[in-house]
C-alpha cells in the first residue's frame, strides 16, 4: 500500500471530516452498513470519473485501487485474525 504523506492526511482529513464518516458508519446497524458503505464509495467513484472521464483507464485505476483496499484489509485484518483464531481452535486437518 503506498502510504499517504502526513501532510497530505491532514488535508484530506479536514477535507472530508473522516472521524465523522467514521463515526456515522461505526454505530450504523449492520443490516444497513454494506448498502450506505457501497453508496458513500460510489459517489466517490462517481465523481471521478466525471472529473477524469470515461474511459478504460480512468476505471481501470478504479477497479485496481478497489481490489488494492480489499487486499490491505485482508492483509492487516483478517490474516490476522484467522491466525489467532487457527492458535485458539485448531488449524484444518
């Protein structure tokens, strides 16, 4: 994952008050989380590529860095979390 520069955190973090994004999806109901995550990430999406325009490499950059987030959540995660849980109730046999 290509870390972002703590200059450029600050800035987005004002930009687009992350701890009150995180706050309104971290209390939501779980029945409604994956629809509202799913909206809030296509809007997102939506305008950039009404800002970079339609065309294979503007959703290919999309769908990459996408796959790229699923990835890092795994990797910090989810890894992470299966492996204690293999130390706690046994691996697969």
């Amino acid at each position: 994952m290509p870390y972002t520069m703590e200059k450029d955190r600050k800035e987005m973090q004002w930009e687009i008050k992350t701890d009150r994004i995180c706050d309104y999806f971290s209390t939501m109901k779980i029945s409604e989380f994956a629809g509202n995550l799913n909206y809030f990430i296509t809007r997102i999406v939506n305008r950039y590529v009404k800002v970079n325009g339609k065309k294979y490499f503007t959703f290919a950059v999309i769908v990459g860095t996408l796959i790229c987030c699923v990835l890092e959540l795994y990797r910090r995660k989810i890894g992470k979390y299966e492996d204690e849980k293999i130390q706690s109730n046994g691996d697969v046999k």
